[in-house]
C-alpha cells in the first residue's frame, strides 16, 4: 500500500486488514501483521491512506 493513494474500503478488508476503533471522527484504523495504518475518509466508501506505523508504537 502506498501512502497518498486512495482505497476502497472493501479492497481494504479483502487484503486482510482488520479495523481497529478511531478516536476521530473522520479517521479509520486498520492493523495489519505489525503494522497499523491510517486513513482519512474521502468518500462513504474509499479511504485515502495517511500513514503507516509500528504496531508497539500504536499501544504505547
């Protein structure tokens, strides 16, 4: 995935991304392997992903 490129929300859950809950109202989490990425919503169904961190970055 790169980041600045827009997605499909169920492309998103067809490669095995899992959502995780968001804070923010406009902002979508989803984890995947160690890492966890974020997305911020374009539309009712793509997401344009923003950026991508460790997983024990995330809990800390």
């Amino acid at each position: 995935m790169e980041v600045n490129a827009t997605y499909s929300i169920e492309k998103i859950k067809q490669l095995g991304f899992f959502e995780e809950p968001a804070n923010r109202e406009n902002t979508k989490v989803f984890m995947k392997g160690d890492k966890v990425y974020f997305f911020e919503t374009i539309d009712a169904g793509h997401l344009r992903l923003y950026t991508i961190i460790n997983k024990k970055s995330f809990f800390l």
